[in-house]
C-alpha cells in the first residue's frame, strides 16, 4: 500500500520538529517521492547522518510503505 505525503511529512516532523518538509511525488504512484528537509538539527551534522535522522523518522517504512525517496537535507540559512 502506497504511502501519502502528509503521513511522510507527519512522521519527519514527529522526529524533526522545527523541520521545514518539502514533498513531491515523482510519479503520481504514491511509491516515488522526493523530499527536502531542513532543521536547525542537521547543523554541524554530516550529511550521511542527516541522512540517517530522516530515515530514523520514518520508522522502519523505508523499502516497505515507502518504495523510493529521494532525499535532499540542509540547515535553515542565518539571517
């Protein structure tokens, strides 16, 4: 079973929750999604375990609910 971008954006903003969360469905499947993530959190973080927080976020879904996911993280820009 597909898997919505509100429940994607839902959990990373469970684990992540000054997150701005940006989510496109690359096909229209509800498999494919894109996303960009950013959080105070990732800052002085490297990018693997940015990588890795979001997937934490999504609780084991990765693979299963959730087919594909392009993934982009970064940290908010100083005013």
């Amino acid at each position: 079973m597909p898997m919505a971008a509100a429940d994607i954006e839902k959990l990373i903003r469970e684990s992540l929750p000054d997150a701005q969360v940006t989510i496109q469905d690359l096909r229209g499947d509800g498999d494919h999604y894109a996303a960009l993530v950013v959080s105070s959190a990732f800052e002085g973080i490297s990018r693997v375990k940015q990588h890795q927080m979001v997937y934490a976020a999504l609780q084991g879904r990765m693979g299963g609910e959730l087919h594909a996911l392009a993934l982009q993280t970064a940290t908010p820009e100083a005013d």
